[in-house]
C-alpha cells in the first residue's frame, strides 16, 4: 500500500476517487454501503502529516493512512477512534454500475468523445492498455492509447511505443500528418509525462488525464537512483557485489540477454571506442516510486562523461523508452553531483554533461520503435542506437549505427 503523508500523495488519491465517483463508485465498510464518493459523499483532505476521510454529512470519520489500487479497485487502510487500525475501506461499483474493470475504459472513451466528437472512432483493449485511431470532422487523425493508472512502467513504455508505431502506420497510409493521444490517470499518468519531457516539440504527442479531458498534461522531469546494487570490475580480485537472498546460494541461469551483456563487456571497444572498459557497473538498481528497474549497464568514457547502455537480444519495442527512462534517472542525479558522491566511478572526473544513451541489439531484433523514438527526441539526449551481427556469440560486430536525427 501506498503510505499517505505529503499533499502530493493525498492530491493523487483524490484525483483516483474523482474519476471513480464519475461512474458511480461508492464506499463499504465490509457488506455495508457508507456513502457515494465525491464532495456530496465521502471525500479525502490533507491534515498534518495524513489524510482524513470524511461523510458529506460529518457522520463517519476516519485518519486514512494509506491506499493501493490494483485492476482498478481501490482499498483504503484508515485508523479509527484512539488511533486504533480498525478496518479496510473498499471502494467499487453499485450493483448494475460499471465494474471496476472497466471505469478506465469508460472515462478514457468520454475523453476522447470530448475531444473529436461522437462518431471519432472506437477504441479496444490490447492487453493492459487500450488502443484505436480518431479522426475528427475537420479531418484531423490521430493515433489514440490508453494506459490504466496501475499501469507498470514496462506496460506504459510498450504502450507509447505502440502508439508511435501506430501513427507511424497511419501517415503511411493518409500520407499525412497525425498526432499521438495518450489517455490515462494517475499513477501511471507521472510515468507517461517523465517520458514525454525528453521528446521534440516536433513529436506532436498529447497527453491527457481522462478526469479533466480537455486539458493537456505538461511533461515533467523526476528522478530516483538508491546505491549499492551488482558492480562487475576487470580486476577479479575485487568481489561482485549482487543483492542475493541469506544463506541460499544458487546456480546463474543463462539468458540471452545475460550472454549479450557478456558479449558487451567483452568487446565494450567496438560499441563505442571512447568507453573506458576499465570500469563498468552492470544491473545497477534504478528504482521509482517503488517500482524496481536495473540499468544494464553504466559506464564512463575516457573522458569521464557517462553512458548508459540498454541492451535486448530479443525484439523489444519498449528498447528506446525503456532506455530513456533509466537514463534520464541517471542525468538527474548526475546533476546533482550524486553519482560520484555515491562511490561511483572513483577517482575519475566526471564530465558535467548529460550521459550518453546506447541502444544496443542484434540488426534483425531492433524493433522499428528504435529508428521512430531516434527521429523524436528533442537535442538534449545524446542516443545512438547499435546494431549487432546476427550471431554476435560467434563473430561479435557492429553493423549499423543510427544516431538521433
């Protein structure tokens, strides 16, 4: 569950009961009906250091401590008289009202009714996501996703990049322009704006949050990076360190892409011959509101500006974003000089520049979202995406190089 204590995280779970209380959602207390959701039935307000749920008509009060949403449905954790944890709230549809699976769904097809009108198009379930394509009366076309606010991060970069592969699609068959829309809500909605803040003005992609459709979300840059983490070093004398269960010790499967980041370290030269191989941290923890993410790898040029390689052996169209994303964690806290106050990289003077960003993965397996993301990226990424020969296990060579256009 997710721990109430800051106006933010009462401003999210307020956000989460409104788009609930547009489609009828009430609040039990076990088989009991305690009220409707919204100002003229329960509502959540920031006290000091917590939230406080109340009726409309003050006969039900509660300290709300935390909250989780899992398939759309909404638990509250709330103290009672004396500070006591006494039971869980629950939040879900009437009987005959929309079923907690399918809030989203609605309030995502409300928004884009608002937007290109009644007779816009449809959209359809892909998934965790949704997806489809409007076009309003003017002729305006755009390619249209949603994703669901306990979308994971994996499930929101596979979603934009459908999106954009979509649109792709759709300029090729109108021969014309067309936008990207993007639905969703929060959570999920943060991770969809700390993706887009790194994208061109020229990348015409919209972001909306299905409880207020007619207003574009701005993007936002955030970022979290914790310590410790697998550090591999060509002295073998040094011990790799690697988060592992007390007293269990087990044998390391193989893996495509473990034996691709083998075959990287290994000829880390022909990648990119400015890295300095002599230093190179692989599976660093990259974490974000408690959703955990490993860095494939983090290097360091020769003259000290950081890198950040991504890697897939398989067809993956969540490689560019995916990338993007654990670099601009990197950026942030390079920024802030953390990094090297962290232990990492010692002795060598980073460059204060932003790092590099290597997309790396067999020539048939780089998926046709690498060479789409590499045209949208506004100037502040540094990307190049590499292409490997087929049997890189074998005969380890770069055949191609794209670099952000």
């Amino acid at each position: 569950m997710r721990n109430l204590k800051t106006p933010e995280d009462v401003a999210e779970l307020r956000a989460a009961l409104a788009v609930r209380a547009q489609s009828g959602w009430s609040v039990w207390d076990g088989s009991d009906r305690v009220s409707g959701l919204g100002p003229e039935g329960f509502d959540v307000t920031y006290v000091h250091d917590g939230a406080l749920g109340r009726t409309a008509d003050g006969s039900r009060l509660w300290r709300v401590v935390a909250w989780d949403e899992r398939h759309g449905a909404i638990r509250l954790k709330v103290r009672g008289a004396f500070g006591l944890v006494t039971r869980t709230l629950r939040l879900s549809a009437e009987p005959g009202a929309l079923s907690a699976g399918d809030w989203f769904e609605e309030a995502a097809g409300r928004a884009l009714t608002l937007r290109y009108g009644p007779e816009c198009g449809s959209l359809r379930v892909a998934g965790q996501r949704l997806s489809g394509s409007a076009r309003d009366r003017n002729g305006r076309i755009a390619s249209v996703v949603g994703v669901g606010p306990d979308a994971s991060e994996r499930v929101v970069d596979d979603a934009l990049a459908a999106g954009l592969v979509a649109r792709a699609r759709i300029e090729r068959t109108n021969r014309r322009r067309a936008d990207l829309l993007v639905l969703s809500a929060v959570p999920a909605l943060r991770t969809v704006a700390e993706r887009l803040v790194w994208f061109g003005n020229h990348a015409r992609v919209r972001l909306v949050d299905v409880t207020e459709p007619l207003a574009d979300v701005r993007p936002h840059d955030q970022g979290t990076l914790v310590p410790g983490g697998r550090a591999v070093w060509p002295n073998p004398k040094k011990a790799e360190m690697r988060p592992e269960r007390a007293g269990r010790s087990r044998k390391r499967r193989r893996s495509p892409e473990r034996d691709l980041a083998q075959a990287v370290r290994a000829r880390l030269d022909l990648v990119d011959p400015s890295l300095d191989p002599s230093t190179v941290y692989e599976q660093v923890p990259a974490r974000r509101r408690g959703a955990d993410g490993y860095i494939d790898m983090l290097c360091v040029t020769r003259r000290g500006r950081l890198a950040v390689i991504e890697l897939k052996a398989t067809e993956d169209r969540a490689l560019p974003l995916q990338g993007l994303s654990y670099w601009s964690r990197v950026r942030w806290h390079h920024a802030r000089g953390e990094i090297a106050r962290r232990g990492y990289f010692p002795g060598v003077a980073l460059d204060p520049r932003p790092p590099l960003l290597l997309l790396v993965a067999p020539r048939l397996q780089m998926h046709a979202s690498v060479e789409i993301v590499l045209g949208l990226l506004s100037r502040d990424v540094d990307c190049e995406a590499i292409a490997l020969t087929t049997r890189w296990r074998r005969s380890f060579a770069v055949l191609e190089r794209t670099a952000r256009r």
